[in-house]
C-alpha cells in the first residue's frame, strides 16, 4: 500500500439510516481526497467501519466484525478505522480493547478522516504503529457544503438536523451526537433538487429528533412542505419524530400535501405514566392517545407505528400491563420492540438499577411481539380488496420472479412479475388480494 497508488476504501455501516446518510457524506468527502471505494473487502487498504451504540447487542455485532477483521489485518498491511456512535460512546477504551483499530471518529468529526487515514496509511507504511482520533463534537457541524455520494435505488436521504437535546434517560444519543441543530432549508431544497435531478423518486427526511427542526422561521411542517413541492420528487418521508412536536400544522400539512407520506412512526416507549415520566419522554398515556387521535382523525389510512422498551429500571407487571393496553388501543400498524439495555453515562446508568431480570425482559418482550403481530396482520387484513399506489423498489428479497414496492404508509408489497413489473421508480396501481403479518399480496 502507497499513498502514490490510489488507496482503496471498503465502508461497512450499522445502526440507524443517519449512519447510512453519514456513510454517503464520508465516502463523498474521501472520494474528493482521491481515496477510490470498493465494494470487495479483500481488495481494500482501508477498512471502515461505521457504528451504533443503541444497545449492547449494537456493540456485540461490532466486536464480532472486528474480530473477523483481525485475521485480515494479519494476512497484510490494512488501515482499520471506525466511525460513528460507539466509537464516540467509548472513545480510546474501545482502540485499547481492540488493537487492530488505527482510527477512530465520532458522528460530528468526518471532515478530519481524510488527513488521519492519510497519517495512519503513511505510518504503516513506515512499519510504526501510531494511532488516530478524531472525537470531537460540535454544535455547529451540519457537513454544509458536502454533496452525499448516494447510494443506488429509489430514496435519497437528506440528514436536516442533527444530534438530540431530549436526553431520555435510557438513550445514549445526546451523548454520541451532541448538541441539536438544524440546516439551512435553502441547502436541504438545493439537495432535494439534486436529488430529483439524480432520478431518486423518494426523499426520507432525517434527524434523531426531525420534527423539532428549526432554523429561522423555519419550522419542520415548512420544510417538509417546501421539499415535497420539488419537482421530480413522488414521496416524501420522515423519521424520527419525538411525541412532543407534533403541532397541528405539521399534522394537516401531512394530510393536506399529496407528496407527503401518510406514515407517522411515533415512539411510544412505554404505556404507563410512571415509567414515562422516569424516562423523561415528557407526555402522559393520555397525552399521547389524543395525539394518536389527532393523527388518525386528521389523515384518514394513516399508518402508525412505533418503538418500545420493554423492562425498564423498576418496571412491574402492572407498567408492563398498562403498555399493553396501549399497544391494544392504538392499534399500531407495525411496532419495533426491544429489550432494555442499560447504557453507559446516561441518566437512568446513573440514576436508576437495570433491575428487571433479563428473562422477564425477554417474556415482556415475546408477549408484546404477540400481541402486536395478530394487531399488524388484522390491520394488513384490511388492505384486501384496495387498489394500492406502489412505489416500485425492485425485486422481492425472497425470490426475483417477483417485484416489490412499498405503499404510501410503507407497507411491503409483491407481485409476480407476470402480472406486470414496471422499473424501480415507477408508480403502480395493484390489487390487494392477500396479506401476511409482514406483506401485502397485490397483482
Ligand atoms: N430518536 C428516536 C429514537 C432513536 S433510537 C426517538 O426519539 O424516538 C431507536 C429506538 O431504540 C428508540 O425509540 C428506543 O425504543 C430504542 N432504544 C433507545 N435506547 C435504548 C436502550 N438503552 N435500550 C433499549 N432500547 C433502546
Ligand atoms: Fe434518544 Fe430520546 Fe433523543 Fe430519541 S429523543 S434520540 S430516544 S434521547
Ligand atoms: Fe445507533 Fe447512533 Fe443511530 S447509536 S441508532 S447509529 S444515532
């Protein structure tokens, strides 16, 4: 490896689609640096790998990977970088615990990977061991002024806010990327233009708290609407949202503008008060069932859907209970839910005892994944007999003699080809004749 041959980049990238949205920022920054990418590990001199801290089970896939790369590292002279939420979560510990690491940059710290893999590619050349870190946060790092080097396929992701000022008390984010704020709307429209140029059909707008952008007099309900009037561009979405920002205007400007998806992901966390208000997610049960409501009475076919936690610090069977009748009251569409996995430096690690026995969590876990599986087919169920708007994505994972697209509220749908396949992009109207707790069956 020389800095005189072109030095080839091999990026992994885990977690969250902003991780995907920072790993197109980090390539287009590398590429104008003349750093080529490659799809084919073996034939890469620099390995990165971008990662999540969300969970333990987010760490553990990381240390695994890493481990794969460390019989790789042997065979030959390989720049180890990783990027993203754990690195800065644990910082040099996580360098000293995995030795094969060169290079290490947190979420806000992207545009200093050129000149420290240059240093470390140099450095091994020379037969040194020497280290980089790039672990700075910053309350004003928004990549201005860097075109994302995209991937392939229909949605182009626009990342217009970062960091999180909620500080749950469970969430590690605040603390892996800083401070909140928000992009110049002028930039993110200039983006979203590019995009529709680029052919991309779908803009997903992102941010860990997306609904409290604001920049000037501009609120998220303005963006959203100014971005879904670009031309060229079919469907716009969003995520994640926070509870707590959800005017009335965001709510009709998702109901009135036809461009804007009627899918709303609304992390409920948990059903009962107590719980709630120990996660600081600053709504009641009530609280969120009338923005529910709202939400539904105001878009007519909304789809909701949701994150939760289950076993919090001193969670009991009655809080247990009162999530439950919450997931049978919504009714949500689709639901992630996930054990409780206690994180390092948050509120609730220091606060609170992870009390809940891991196989209670587990239980709590495998009820609610239950429930809300019947909740999501019925719900399914009742797109049977509906001519369907698909957006069409490509072939069915499962099998290529079959296409598939999603509806407007996000749901799967497949179809034989046989029955007519239009190209990724295309909008398609099919029938709904079938359905499964994860798939619509249309022709
Ligand atoms: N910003 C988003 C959440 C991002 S993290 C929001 O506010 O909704 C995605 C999901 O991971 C969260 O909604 C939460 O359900 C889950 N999560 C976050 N921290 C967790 C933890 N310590 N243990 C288990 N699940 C967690
Ligand atoms: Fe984490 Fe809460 Fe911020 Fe979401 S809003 S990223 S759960 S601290
Ligand atoms: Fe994970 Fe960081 Fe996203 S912790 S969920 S990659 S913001």
């Amino acid at each position: 490896m020389s800095l005189k041959t072109l030095p080839h980049v091999h990026i992994e990238t885990f977690g969250c689609q902003m991780n995907e949205s920072d790993s197109e920022l980090v390539r287009s920054m590398l590429k104008r640096e003349g750093f080529v990418f490659t799809e084919d590990r073996e034939r890469a001199d620099v390995v990165l790998v971008n990662t999540c801290a969300i969970r333990e089970n987010a760490h553990n896939k990381i240390y695994a990977h890493l481990s794969e790369l460390k019989a790789v590292k042997k065979q030959r002279l390989l720049v180890v970088g990783v990027l993203g939420c754990m690195a800065q979560n644990l910082k040099s510990d996580l360098a000293d615990k995995e030795p094969i690491i060169d290079v290490l940059a947190g979420p806000d710290a992207y545009r200093q990977l050129p000149s420290l893999l240059t240093t470390a590619i140099e450095a091994q050349e020379q037969g040194l061991a020497q280290k980089g870190f790039a672990l700075d946060l910053s309350e004003y790092e928004t990549y201005e002024g860097i075109l994302p080097d995209r991937d392939s396929g229909v949605n182009a992701w626009i990342t217009v806010m970062r960091g999180c000022d909620n500080f749950c008390s469970f969430c590690v984010v605040p603390y892996t990327r800083g401070r909140e704020r928000s992009r110049d709307p002028e930039s993110i429209l200039r983006e979203a233009r590019d995009a529709a140029a680029r052919g991309f059909k779908q803009i997903t707008l992102l941010g860990q708290n997306v609904n409290s952008y604001l920049h000037g007099e501009w609120d998220f309900a303005k963006l959203i609407r100014a971005v879904a009037d670009q031309a060229g561009i079919e469907r716009v979405r969003f995520t994640s949202p926070h509870p707590k920002d959800f005017p009335r205007a965001l709510i009709e400007a998702i109901a009135a503008h036809p461009k804007v998806c009627n899918h709303i992901h609304l992390p409920l966390q948990a059903g009962s008060n107590r719980i709630l208000e120990l996660m600081g997610r600053t709504y009641t049960e009530a609280e969120y069932l009338a923005l529910a409501d709202r939400i539904r009475r105001t878009i007519p076919g909304v789809v909701l859907t949701t994150d939760i936690i289950c076993g919090f610090c001193s969670e009991s069977d009655e809080d247990f209970q009162a999530t439950q009748r919450m997931v049978e009251q919504v009714q949500f569409d689709s639901a992630y839910i996930f054990k409780y996995s206690e994180r390092k430096n948050t509120i609730a690690a220091r606060k609170y005892t992870d009390d809940v026995p891991d196989q209670v969590k587990g239980q709590r876990v495998s009820k609610l994944v239950e429930i809300q599986r019947a909740i999501t087919a019925e719900r399914n169920r009742r797109h049977i007999g509906k001519d369907m708007e698909i957006l069409v994505e490509g072939d069915a994972t499962r099998s290529s003699s079959q296409g598939m697209g999603k509806t407007d509220g996000n749901i799967t749908v497949v179809w034989d080809k046989s029955t007519g396949h239009p190209g990724p992009g295309t909008i398609v109207t099919k029938h709904i004749f079938d359905a499964s707790a994860a798939t619509l069956y249309g022709k």
